[in-house]
C-alpha cells in the first residue's frame, strides 16, 4: 500500500513538473522571448546566449 501511495506522489509530482515547463514555454513565447533555429546547434546557443543577454529585444 505505502509503494502504491509513493508511486502516485512521484507521478503526481512528475506531471505538475511536465505542467510548469509547458506553462513557462509558453510565458516565454507571448513575451517575446523565442528565435528561429539555424539548424546548427552551436550557433543557436550564441544567439541564445546573445538574446539573454540582451534581454530577448
């Protein structure tokens, strides 16, 4: 019984996880704060780390 009551705490826990990143994804889009990929990983985290530190503008 106590394994099941874990089990369901863990997953619980795991989805309010999956939920909050969703929500995040989308804050971070409706304020701007999203790029075209070039397709090159390496380049996008310059851009990336250009747009933070500029602030998404």
């Amino acid at each position: 019984m106590t394994e099941t009551i874990l089990s369901k705490e863990i997953t619980h826990t795991q989805v309010a996880e999956v939920q909050e990143a969703i929500l995040q994804g989308y804050k971070d889009w409706a304020n701007g704060a999203y790029y075209q990929s070039t397709g090159d990983f390496f380049k996008d985290r310059e851009i990336v780390a250009r747009k933070e530190a500029e602030g998404w503008k």
